[in-house]
C-alpha cells in the first residue's frame, strides 16, 4: 500500500512538472537531475540574440576601435572625426566630469558631448528649498503688574474704545480696570463661582460674564447691574464669544457644547452638540464657518451657524485643544494645546503649519496685527511667534509675585488691547502683567538668530 502511494505522489508531481515547466522550476530546484535535459544549441543561440539587442552597439564601438591603428586611436581622443558618420564619443569619468558646465538655462552641458552629455543636459540644477527670512519684531517687557484679586484671574477682556478692561477670578468677583493707569475703577459682584468667561459688547454698553455656576450674565454697563440671565448650559460655563456683526452670543463649557443665544430675548437660538468632552474655548466671525470650537476631545470644529450643523472637524491635535485665536487680517486662526501650536485657513480649515518647541501645556493665545503671536501656558512661560514663518523670537518667564507658590506660575487668559501694543495677561499668582513693546531695541541691538538650514514639517 505504502509503495502504491508513493507511486502515486510521484507520477502526479512529474504531472505538474512537466505541464507547467517555467512556472514551477524554482519550487522543484532539488529535483534538477530529474528534469528533461536543455538543448545546448538553443541556449547559445537565445543568448546571442539578448546580447545583441542589449549590447549590440557598444561591441559594435569595441570591436571597431579594437581594429583601428593606434594613430587613429589617438586621434579620436583628440576630439578629431574620422569615418562617414563621424567618431562617438567614448565615456571618461574624469574628463568629462571636469568638462561639465552650467550653461544659462540651469542645465548641465559637457563638453564631450554624446549620450552622456544630452542626459546630462537633460537634467535640470535644483534649488534647494529655503527657509524664508521672519520679519523682525521688538521684544517685549513686562511694563506693569496690577493686584488686587484674592483667587486666581482666570480671564480678561478689552472694551471696544480700548479705555478699560475687565477681568474675572476665582474670587467671584468681576473687576474693571482702566488700561492707561492701570487703577481700579469699578467691582461688579454677582457669580456664585469662578468667573471663567468675559466680552464686551461692541454696539451696546454690556459686558456679558460666565462662570462655574453654570450662569450666562448680561451687565448693563450705565447701571452696573444685571439685566438678563442665559439659562441652559447644564455645568460650567469656560468661555463666551459675541458675533461681530449680529446679536447674538455664543457660550461654551463642560457639557460639551456650545450655545447660541439671542442677546436682547434671551432664546437659545442653537445647541452646537458634537463635541464628546469639555469644550474649552469658542471664537466667533461674520463669515463662514462663523462658529470655531476647541475642545478637550482633542478636535476643532466649524460650525455652519444657520443650520446648527457641523462643517468639519480639524482632528490633527493629538491632545487637549486649550485656546484658540483669530488672526485679525487673514482669514485664519491658530489652535493651542499640549501637543503643538496649529495654524489654519479658512474656510475649510486646511492645515498650514505647527509652531513647535512651546514644551508646557499651553493654555491660551494672543495675536495682533503685526503677526506676533503669543502662547502662555500652564508653567508661567510665554513664547513669542512670528505668524509667516513660525519663528519663535523671545521666550519669557515673568516672576510670581512675592509670597505666592511657585506653583502659582500659570497663565490662564491673554488679550492684546486694540492698538495691538500692549498685551494683558491673567495668572495664577493673583495678579494681571501688562507687558508692552521695547521702544528702545533696533534690529542691531536685537537680531533676528535666523538661521537658513531646511527645516522639515511635521505634520500631525
């Protein structure tokens, strides 16, 4: 039995073999003494033909310099021509190499001519891709520091007439304060919680406030009273952002969305649902997508505001989106987290470029219209941007004040005033720094450490 079952195997592997020769030569190369013999004349001849097509032009060449006189030979080398369709030139790495210009046309010719010069020529001589040179910004310094806060100031916002700002704190308390003296003017009590989001209108005399009792304020400012509460959101309240063209508000916090209210009845207008965590930070414009939100569910999103609906959802952060901000020319904005600082374009928010090497978690961004940006983060450092080429031109670490923690370093909130040349922030240590430009530092006294090597882009 065992014998017929061999015979078997055997006849139906010789089968196989010879049904399909070529195909199964190299899964039977053990049994090479087993297959038919090759026809040796045949072989000769298939490799005289594929000799010939591949190299039949180059022996043609050997063999006629092989029969030439050597006074012919040198000759040739010489660059002189001989015979009905002139010498071809032979390959010389050396010389020709030498021989190679760059002729006008930013091609390389040689002078040798031939197959080689013509490929050579054919190539073209590639620029290398450079980094553009950042626009020189002066540095900035710390020009005031303003107490009066008893918890941490989690929030700011410039009036329109750019006179005062306002800022709110873990004090529950709503201050404003005038931005030339940087003096106290008014207190404005009402949160039972942490004032966490402030705007001020710019048509009618109201600063709409947040917190983390879940309350939407609206202060009329000529009565320094509350007019209209915004009921809805159901926890904390972390930002707030007025249309600039229409009346109506925008609100954002930990139920994971963002609300948009009528100002003057009070209507939730919307409920921007979508978002899966915290939604951190809204900013609003008069075209579309007129709604973008960051969220700790590590997206953006923009929103079409007539149908309540989602247009895209930037997924390019690996982490928490902190804050977002709005460039006041282009029509672009940034978005800030752990991770990286990401710039995009509107409107269908195409990735531009990261700014990389802000190593805290950044938790807000500022931007004026000379294309600086500033990103400030959990550890009290603030970096300094150029927008165009995302140069970073000043790091800066201002001193907590005396007798808090060091700890207590954080930035939670910065704003530009309108002018653009005063930046406001809100820290941990209980206090608002107003920095602003150095009018003393020149190019000469402050260059730009630009260094031109190709930079890659990473992209996320």
């Amino acid at each position: 039995m065992r014998n017929f079952n061999e015979e078997v195997t055997k006849h139906s592997v010789h089968t196989l073999v010879f049904r399909s020769l070529k195909r199964t030569h190299d899964m039977f190369v053990s049994d090479r003494n087993e297959l038919p013999p090759g026809d040796p004349e045949a072989d000769k001849v298939m490799s005289g033909i594929k000799s010939r097509a591949m190299y039949g032009k180059v022996r043609e060449e050997v063999d006629r310099l092989k029969n030439m006189p050597d006074y012919q030979k040198q000759g040739e080398e010489n660059g002189t021509e001989n015979g009905e369709n002139g010498a071809v030139a032979v390959y010389k790495p050396p010389n020709m190499m030498a021989s190679a210009v760059k002729n006008n046309q930013g091609t390389v010719a040689t002078a040798g001519g031939g197959v080689v010069g013509a490929q050579l020529n054919q190539l073209a001589v590639r620029k290398a891709p450079s980094m553009p040179k950042p626009q020189w910004h002066a540095p900035w310094k710390l020009f005031r520091v303003i107490s009066g806060h008893m918890g941490w100031v989690r929030c700011c916002a410039v009036e329109p007439g750019n006179e005062w700002f306002a800022t709110g704190a873990a004090d529950r308390v709503i201050k404003i304060w005038d931005l030339a003296s940087g003096k106290l003017k008014l207190s404005l009590t009402g949160h039972v919680s942490v004032v966490r989001g402030l705007a001020v209108s710019p048509r009618q005399p109201y600063l709409f406030s947040c917190g983390e009792d879940r309350q939407v304020k609206c202060w009329d400012l000529e009565y320094n009273k509350v007019i209209r509460h915004y009921h809805g959101h159901l926890s904390a309240v972390y930002d707030l952002s007025i249309h600039p063209t229409l009346d109506i508000l925008f609100s954002c916090g930990r139920d994971s969305t963002c609300r948009v209210w009528d100002m003057r009845t009070k209507t939730n207008i919307h409920t921007l649902g979508g978002h899966t965590n915290t939604v951190t930070s809204v900013l609003s414009q008069a075209t579309d997508p007129q709604v973008i939100t960051g969220s700790n569910d590590s997206t953006v999103k923009l929103w079409d505001l007539a149908a309540g609906r989602t247009m895209a959802t930037l997924t390019n952060h690996k982490k928490s989106v902190r804050g977002l901000v709005m460039h006041p020319k282009l029509n672009m904005f940034a978005s800030a987290g752990p991770d990286n600082i990401k710039q995009w374009k509107l409107p269908e928010g195409k990735f531009i470029q990261n700014l990389s090497g802000h190593n805290a978690i950044v938790n807000c961004l500022a931007m004026n219209a000379d294309n600086v940006v500033v990103s400030g983060a959990d550890n009290g450092t603030m970096y300094f941007w150029d927008w165009k080429t995302g140069y970073n031109f000043q790091k800066f670490q201002a001193p907590v004040q005396p007798g808090s923690l060091d700890s207590e370093a954080g930035i939670f909130q910065m704003r530009f005033d309108h002018s653009g040349s005063r930046l406001i922030t809100c820290e941990a240590d209980k206090t608002i720094k107003i920095y602003k430009e150095d009018d003393s530092a020149t190019e000469e006294t402050n260059p730009i450490n630009w260094r031109p090597e190709i930079l890659k882009r990473r992209r996320y």
